[in-house]
C-alpha cells in the first residue's frame, strides 16, 4: 500500500479500565461519611414563601384591623404584585393617601374592605375614593 | 428585530411606587449630596424646572410650585432596576442592560410574532409586577428601535407607550420626525459638524453618502448610517461584559482647602472603586484622580484639574490604588483653594484571569488574601467598618441626603407601613 504523503492518519486507542479515579473530598482514614449521598439543599424560606421573587415586596402592619386573620401588629407582610386581586383575598390597597390593609370583599359591581376585627368598620370603595390594589398578601411572618 | 425598552422617569418613578400620593404630581430626584436635579417627572418637566438645575438656586421656585424634590436613594433604583430587567429576561434571551433604566432585547426568530401584543404585554407585566411604567420601540436594528422609543414616549396617549417600525414607510417617516441632535450617539459636537452640512433630521443623514461618512466621520457614524437605513450593524453587545472604567466621584457638603481632607477623601474614593474593581474581578493599571473648586463661588477662579497615575502592574489591591491616588493628588493640588468637588476613575483594566505577567511584577502576594478578608467582613457588616489607615476614622462624612426615602427593598428595617387601621 502506498503511504499517504499529506495525511497522517491517528486511529483511536481503546482501553479497558477507567484509570485511576480523581477523589476531591480528601480522603480519609476513617470510614466516608454514610450520609454524603444524600445530602439535600436546606430548607429555605425564600423558595416557600415566594413563588415571583421580581413581583414579591414586603411591608409591616401598623394596626390592629387584621388581628383575626393573623396580621398583627408589628407583623411583616410578603405582598406578591403579581397576583389578581379577587374577592377573598387579603390586600395591600392605596386608600386616599394611605396604605392599608384589608379583606377584599368582591360582590357584583361593589367593593368592599373588610377588616379582620369586629370593632373596625367595612368601608365601602365609592367613586369618589382614591383607590389602588396595590399587592396580594400572601403570607405573614411575625415574631414570637 | 429589536426591542427597546426604557422606563419612564424612572427614578421618580420608583419613589412613586412607596408614595402613590406622588402619581400626577411634579417630582424631582437630586445627585449625591443633594446637588442637583438629575431626574423629575413629567408634571416637573412641564412647569420647566432645568436638569441640572443646582437646588439651592431653585428651592423657592420647588416651592412655589409644590414640585417634591428628593435625595437620589441608589439602593432603591438598583433593586427596582434589576427586577425589571429580570423580567425582560423571560421576553428574549438576548438582552442587553443598556443603562439603569433601559434595555435592548433581540427578537431573533420572533417573525411570526405579533410585535404590538408583545410589546404591550412587556409594558403591562412591568407595570403591574414592578409599578414602574415603561416604554417599547420596536424596530429591524438597534438605531431605529431607539428612535421608535423616543415617538412612543413622546406621544404616550395615542401611542399607548409602544411604536413598532415594520414598513419602509415607517421608517422614513420617523426618520424624517426625528431631530439629528436627538439621534441615539450624535453628541453635541456631532450634531453642529451636521447641522453645518444642511443635515437637520435623521433621515436627512440616512440620504448622505455612506462613503463620504465614512471618510467625513468614522466607522461608528457609518454603523450608525447604516443601522438608521434599516441594515443592522450595531449588535447587541455582551450582557456580562464588565465595565471599562469604574468612578467615584462627590460633590462636598462644604468645600475643602487642606490637602489632609482631600487626601482621605480620595483614599476613600479609591477604596471604593477597588472594591468595585474586586466585584467584576478586574484589575486596573490606570487611576485619574481631580479636583474642582466651587463652580458657583464668584469670589475665585473656577479651578478643575486632573491627573493620572499608570501602575507598572495590574492590580485590585485597595493599599495600591489608594496609595497611588493619594501621590497623584498631591501633583495637582493647590493651597489656597476652596474644593468642592472630587473624584477617583480608574481604567484601563482586565480581567482577572487573564493578564499579562510581569516577570518584574513586585505585587504583594498577601495582598490578595487581604482583601477577600476585608471584602468579606465588609459585606457581613453591610457597612465599611474596615478602613485603609489613611481613611480618618475618627471624622464622620455624611452625604447630604436630607430628602432620602427608605430602602424598602433592601433592608428590612424600612420596609413601608400598611395601616390596619381606619378612620371610621
């Protein structure tokens, strides 16, 4: 067979054996950790209690309106914009120049906020309030 | 095709978000140290308050005319910035962080799309997610998406913040709307050089020899040329790319004539852009220190001076930097003036992992390590408790920032207040 002059021709070694196998956790003299193949990642408040981290903003409560739904004084809300506002739900609201928070009651063509504690009113949104859903609570965090 | 989407003031925008009383009325935001007016609204805009106006030539008229004038809380704009970008990121893949509040998306094999829908649901998932308002110019290059940018801004009722340019006619005819000084990259110098030749519009420069540019101006003009006839030259450029310079730079409350106080302030300064250098792990050989005197004080002459210092290597050691800034300082400062003004730039820089070695390089090798231990225990504190020797610890600069608004998102501690209470 005549020799290729411009070609050089490499053929593929095969092996048998993986070689010597690279171990980087160190290695030790006593017997490897039996749990280091199940290691999981730690539980992590971010990824329970926000599912939109770009939509997800958090407030504090200054009152007392809320307390029978858990929202106390003080507490920390996580306010996802994201979220449709619908009736039930609980909301972070722009209210005549302030923000509140309150019960979201949806019933035909009216809407209502309901507060959480019988000694505070229902208010009703008129035409004439200056009204914006702000953001959908969706939890509530609270020290003990 | 490529998007172009900018948000509406917005700095003034963002604080409207934790102050909806804000909505509809005229607001502006000042510089560090509360020097300027950098941004307002558009209510602000139209009772022709000046950008960069110096505030305390203003004030009164703020006054009169109920304008809510606000210290610039970078902390709050960063966060809200990176959250509308984060949500771009599900429209394209191919983004391009163009500045603060602007971004260009290539729409590369979005042919069948519906350009307008799309647009409009860009517009309302940032609105409704972030609250920050925003608009969408859509075009075959990245010139003309800047200019259909600018008519859906400037036309927001009838454009509902989006203009597509699909059809030569289109094209020509913003073109022929477009003023060549507003032109995305005609600077000021540009545009008289243009003007001078009888070119007023952007179409009028799209009709010139593209030749003739060429030799006229440079490549970058031509690309320009170009990318406004519809043929796209300018391309998106690499979303990770770091930055080619880094600046720290103040105005002072007071001003400041002993060399002691300016030589900390730019050991300060240069600390600071070190730091920044060490976050986009770069190194740096060139640092540009200056100073300038007060710009409003009749009594002495408007002073600015510059120098620049080269290193033999690069670094991003803080004791370097610092050290070599304070030296250049020392070249252009003179006694007897009243300084308000300063700052440190460094440039020329490369990347960490790959930099020519010196084989002279006499670089501290524990230089290194220290730094990772300070960067780090800073970042634990969330503030700068550890401090070069010849930053004074003992003095205490505060920004001016009379008219900050909270860090509502970016510390816990100034979240906003909801009521759960009512009047009844």
């Amino acid at each position: 067979m005549k020799t290729p002059k411009n070609l050089v021709f490499f053929s593929p070694k095969t092996s048998s054996g993986n070689g010597a196998i690279f171990v980087d956790t160190g290695i030790s003299a006593g017997f490897p950790s039996p749990a280091d193949d199940f290691r999981e990642t730690r539980i992590s408040l971010d990824d329970e209690l926000i599912t939109n981290k770009e939509a997800t903003f958090f407030a504090k409560v200054k009152g007392q309106s809320m307390i029978n739904a858990g929202l106390d004084d003080n507490d920390l809300l996580v306010i996802d914009r994201s979220l449709e506002p619908a009736n039930n739900k609980i909301a972070v609201c722009f209210l005549d120049g302030e923000f509140t928070v309150k019960r979201l009651r949806v019933e035909k063509n009216e809407v209502w906020l309901q507060p959480e504690n019988p000694d505070y009113p229902i208010i009703k949104i008129t035409e004439e309030n200056d009204f914006v859903i702000w953001g959908i609570v969706t939890s509530v965090i609270k020290k003990v | 095709m490529f998007a172009l989407i900018d948000c509406n003031n917005f700095y003034a925008s963002c604080e409207r978000v934790f102050n909806p009383n804000l909505q509809g009325k005229p607001v502006a935001i000042l510089s560090n140290n509360d020097g300027c007016v950098i941004s307002m609204s558009d209510e602000a805009k139209k009772l022709q308050l000046p950008f960069g106006a110096p505030i305390f030539k203003w004030e009164s008229f703020c006054k009169a005319n109920n304008i809510t004038v606000l210290s610039s809380n970078y902390p709050l704009y960063g966060d809200m910035s990176a959250r509308v970008m984060n949500i771009l990121k599900d429209f394209s893949p191919d983004i391009e962080v163009y500045s603060i509040d602007e971004s260009f998306l290539e729409l590369k094999g979005f042919d069948n799309y519906n350009f307008a829908e799309y647009a409009t649901t860009m517009r309302r998932r940032i609105l409704k997610w972030t609250g920050i308002p925003t608009c969408v110019g859509i075009a075959p290059t990245k010139a003309l998406s800047k200019v259909a940018n600018k008519i859906a801004r400037s036309n927001l009722k009838q454009s509902k913040g989006i203009c597509i340019i699909d059809s030569e006619e289109k094209r020509i005819k913003a073109l022929k709307w477009t003023k060549i000084g507003k032109v995305w990259g005609i600077g000021g110098r540009l545009q008289k050089r243009l003007e001078a030749k009888g070119v007023v519009t952007a179409y009028d420069f799209t009709q010139l020899p593209s030749d003739w540019v060429l030799k006229e101006f440079s490549i970058v003009e031509w690309r320009l040329q170009k990318d406004l006839q519809g043929i796209s030259k300018i391309p998106l450029e690499d979303a990770v790319s770091s930055k080619k310079m880094i600046a720290t730079t103040r105005s002072f409350e007071n001003t400041y004539s002993d060399i002691e106080n300016i030589k900390e302030r730019i050991s300060t300064f240069a600390t600071s852009c070190a730091k920044k250098l060490r976050e986009q792990k770069s190194s740096c050989h060139l640092i540009t220190v200056f100073l300038r005197s007060n710009r409003f004080d009749k009594n002495q002459p408007y002073l600015k001076e510059s120098t620049t210092a080269i290193l033999s290597y690069p670094t991003d050691s803080s004791l370097i930097i610092s050290k070599a800034a304070v030296e250049a300082v020392k070249n252009i400062y003179k006694k007897g003036i009243q300084y308000k003004k300063a700052g440190v730039i460094i440039s020329g820089l490369v990347p960490n992992d790959n930099f020519q070695l010196n084989l002279f390089s006499e670089e501290n090798p524990k230089h290194k390590p220290l730094m990772a231990a300070i960067d780090s225990l800073n970042k634990k504190f969330k503030s700068d408790k550890i401090k070069l020797g010849n930053q004074d610890l003992k003095r205490t600069w505060k920004m001016r920032q009379e008219r900050l608004s909270k860090k509502f998102t970016t510390n816990i501690n100034e979240v906003f207040i909801v009521n759960s209470y009512h009047k009844k």
